[in-house]
C-alpha cells in the first residue's frame, strides 16, 4: 500500500462522516504525503506547478489572454537592425541615449504606478506617444521608451503600433506582424491572445495594428475598442500598455485615441517643428489630462556625462536629445509631470 493510500486509510479511519467543506483539507494532506513519499522529484513537480509568489515569473505577468505556461517567444528581435537605426539594446552597455530614456521614462511610470510622491494618474499605465507631423521621431522614441521600460523590475510592457495607415512598429524590431489591433476590432474569429506577439525580451510583447480598415477612426472610437482597453488594462496591474500612434496633424486616429490614454507623450522636433504645429497638436490634446512633451533631436546635450553621442534614429533622425518639459505643449490641460 502507497503512503497515499495510507494517509487516506488513516483519516478515513479517524473520521468516517466528512463535514461539508473538508475535502480541500484533504487534498492539501494527499498532497503533502504525495511531497514526501516522491522527495526531491516531488519539490520539481510542484514548482513547475506552482511559482512561488515571492518570485513571480515572466510567464505568470504575461499580457490579457496569454498562456501563464512558459512558452518560447513568438518573434525574435533583430538586434543588429536597432543597432543600426540608433535604438539603443539592452545589455549593449551604458549609454547617453540610455540614460535619456530612464528619465524620460520615469514620470510617466511615476504618474502610472504613483510613486515617489506623484498621484496615481487615472488609467495613467495607458500611455500614447505622438507628435504634431511626421518624421518628428515618436516611433524611435516609442521603441527606446518600451525597451527601458521592459528592464523595470516587477514590470511588463505591452508595445502597442497604432499607426493603422503606416505601421512601423514591428519593422522597427526587425519582424513582421500580419494580424493585429484591427482585426480583434473588426474580425470575431480574432481574439487578442491570437495577435499578442511575445518577444525574446522579457517582459516585452507587442500588438500589431492589423490590416488597414477604412473605418479605423470610428473603430478606434467604438464602444468595442474602449472594451478592449478595459480589459488590457484591467488584467494585470503591473503592464505598461504604450502605443505608437499617428502624427495628430496628419491623421485623425490619434485625437480620438488620445481621449481614452491616461498620458500622452508629444514628440516635438528641436528647432524644426514650427510653433503653429505644435500649438495645433496641443488644441487635439485638449481632452487628455496629462499631456507632456519631449524635445527631440536637441543640440548642445552632454550625454548625461557619458561622452558626446550621435545617432542615425529610426528613419534618419540624426543626432538626438531630449528632455521633458512641463507644460510646454500649449493647451494641455490637467496634470502633467517633470522629468530629465
């Protein structure tokens, strides 16, 4: 007779009518004498059941929908293509452009997390970076914002390409992503686990946007759409959810997607972007609470201490700096915070 068998034996034994409830104690006592009678393999078998709350794995904060079991990733990253667009790599060594990004991260997370001082921003850990034209930098930005934040601790990143029209976002990475935001909104065959694409960057998945749909305005602005915020949002409250939205002065999907972020990040090109542009963008932002901005490609930087830099960018965007200004985007109504 199995130890099992005999631990049940001996409580039968012990107590032959079961009060109602009882049979979860039990189980806890079978499970425990299953433990001792398998020894170490038994130690194996329930950690690969159980991870221990103390250290939650990757697996167990992953995005809405996905499996909690250990998988590989579903696409790799292309390392030597960020290198060559001037996107920084985690693990490549400290850098100016490194440290640029864990300021510019730290008051969105600061408002998102509320720490440090900083309320808690209502759905602050939706975050969607923009600018007022094209070529300003906002996807390059996006892409080094979700690479810093996927290295905080306790923290996941859900990298959102919301440029419907002209997607970049998986490009930029170095991979393709056929289905995305648009056909969870539009195709009731697609689920958002079938289009969440995680990456060998821990705590780093990404959203395509799909095919292009001639509606994706009015979809970005349905009542399905504000749903499925809900529900990224709502599921794990350790994910960043940042999306790579369209220049506000070129499209009209990132005003009205704008209206439903806790924060916005507007990229404004440095000595470039005409003040009209940028009042304008911040006259669609009028709605969001928290709007802050960021100076790109700035001259006269320092590196941060870390030595001159300079950087091709993602689409050829030159040397770069940045800082992050309070309310500096006239118009921008609310709170806003302060960084580097």
């Amino acid at each position: 007779m199995s130890i099992i068998e005999r631990a049940l034996e001996k409580r039968r034994g012990k107590q032959p009518q079961r009060a109602v409830g009882e049979e979860a104690d039990e189980g806890q006592e079978l499970q425990g004498a299953a433990e001792q009678a398998s020894g170490a393999r038994g130690d194996e078998a329930a950690g690969a059941v159980s991870a221990s709350p103390a250290q939650p794995t990757a697996a167990r904060r992953r995005g809405a929908g996905e499996s909690t079991i250990d998988r590989p990733a579903d696409r790799t990253i292309d390392y030597g293509w960020l290198r060559h667009q001037g996107i920084h790599v985690p693990g490549d060594g400290r850098s100016g452009l490194e440290e640029e990004f864990r300021l510019i991260k730290r008051p969105l997370l600061d408002n998102a997390f509320g720490r440090h001082g900083t309320p808690m921003v209502d759905g602050g850990r939706l975050m969607m970076v923009t600018s007022a034209i094209p070529g300003e930098g906002k996807t390059f930005t996006t892409i080094n914002l979700a690479l810093s934040m996927a290295l905080e601790v306790d923290r996941t990143v859900l990298l959102v390409d919301a440029d419907v029209a002209r997607p970049s976002v998986p490009r930029a990475l170095g991979f393709e992503a056929d289905l995305g935001l648009m056909d969870v909104l539009t195709d009731p065959d697609v689920s958002l686990p079938d289009v969440l694409l995680r990456t060998d960057i821990p705590d780093l998945t990404v959203l395509g946007a799909g095919r292009p749909h001639g509606r994706s305005t009015e979809l970005l602005a349905s009542q399905a759409m504000s749903d499925l915020l809900a529900e990224i949002h709502a599921r794990y409250p350790d994910r960043i959810i940042l999306f790579d939205s369209p220049p506000l002065l070129s499209a009209s999907e990132p005003s009205v997607l704008a209206r439903q972020m806790g924060q916005v990040l507007l990229v404004v090109e440095a000595e470039s972007t005409a003040q009209t542009a940028v009042t304008r963008a911040a006259e669609l932002l009028e709605g969001c609470d928290v709007v802050l901005t960021m100076l790109n490609k700035a001259t006269g930087f320092g590196g941060l201490g870390y030595g001159g830099y300079s950087y091709g960018g993602y689409g050829g965007y030159g040397a770069y700096a940045s800082e992050v200004q309070r309310g500096a985007a006239t118009g921008s109504g609310g709170r806003v915070a302060e960084g580097g």
